[in-house]
C-alpha cells in the first residue's frame, strides 16, 4: 500500500468559487469504458472559451499542485472528475472548500485535498503565478504548505488524512496485501469450495 506523506511539485492556479465537476470534465465524456485519456479533457469547455486557461498556460504545464478556490467540485458525483485531474497529473488539490463526495473520491484516489483560508489560498496563488516553476510542497503530517518562503497551515478531515498517510486510502492494495487471509477465509466457506 502507498503511504501518501508529502507532495511536491509545481503548482496551477485555478482560484475560483464554484467550480463544478461539468466543468472539471464536460459530460459527453463520461461514457468512457476506462478513465484512459480524460486528463487531456480536464476543463476542456472552459479551455475553449477562456484564452490563456490555466490547464493551456505553458508556464504551468507539467504541475502537480492545483490550486483553487471555495466549493471545488460541487455539482454531480462523478469519480470521472478526480480521475481527470488525476490523469492530466494533479497529485494534490489546495483550497478553500470542496464538495464533500468530490473530496472523498479524490481521496479514494490517492489525491489530497487540503483546505486552507481565502487569504492564503490567494497568496499561494501570488506565490505560483510570481515563480510558475517554483515548488509547493502539501505535507499532511505537518500540516502545512509550502510555496518558497510563503508557509502556510492546512487542515484536512482527520479520518481521510489518516488514511492516506498510512497508505489505508488504497482498498485495491489492502486486497492483494490480504489476499493469503482473503483465500483462508473463503476455503472455510462451504460455497466457495467447489470453486476453481
């Protein structure tokens, strides 16, 4: 299982209220047998109608820190939006408020989302937009993120922090961490028996 401790990487921008999951990835995608290619599609609706987009921005290619603003990932519950963000490279998401089942499938994804205030949500983002290939670092055991010399608290629902920083936040490896338990206890089952 993967611990998730610390991100580092460049950040994005995207300080903005509201942003709903049509936005993050217009619905005509979301009848993909895989998640395969949905990060090319992430904002794609507003990449064509806002110039100079964050996600079209050539100083911010290649960034693995999101930054945004208060309620990211209201609207519907879709898992495609995470896996978008995910899948465009987003590691890590800091803001100020997000949707809770967005939250929680970012979490389900290995992606932390941090909250932190209004003010140092907009100074993280002074920090990224004055030096776009300067680092910020999420750290979820210290609580803090870290843009140069800016510093700032973070605070994360306790239980999904836990999770990801004991590697618990991945179901698919605890399975196969656990599969000689998995095969013990199914023996013992008399439906499994006559099963190859």
């Amino acid at each position: 299982m993967q611990t998730i401790e610390k991100i580092t990487g460049r950040g994005i921008p995207l300080v903005l209220d509201d942003i709903d999951t049509d936005r993050i990835i217009p619905a005509r995608y979301l009848r993909c047998v895989t998640f395969e290619g949905l990060g090319e599609h992430a904002f794609e609706d507003d990449r064509q109608q806002m110039p100079g987009h964050p996600f079209d921005d050539a100083r911010f290619q290649g960034a693995s820190v999101l930054v945004v603003g208060r309620n990211f990932g209201c609207g519907s519950s879709r898992e495609h939006a995470p896996q978008a963000l995910m899948r465009w490279g987003i590691k890590a998401i800091v803001g100020e408020s997000f949707a809770e089942i967005f939250f929680g499938n970012c979490v389900a994804n290995g992606i932390p989302c941090v909250t932190v205030s209004a003010d140092d949500a907009k100074k993280l983002e002074a920090a990224v937009l004055a030096q776009p290939a300067g680092e910020i670092t999420v750290d979820l055991t210290q609580k803090v993120v870290r843009a140069g010399s800016l510093s700032v608290p973070c605070t994360m629902q306790e239980g999904a922090r836990q999770s990801l920083v004991t590697g618990n936040w991945d179901f698919l490896g605890q399975l196969v961490e656990a599969a000689p338990q998995i095969r013990e206890t199914a023996s013992r089952l008399p439906y499994m028996r006559n099963f190859a």
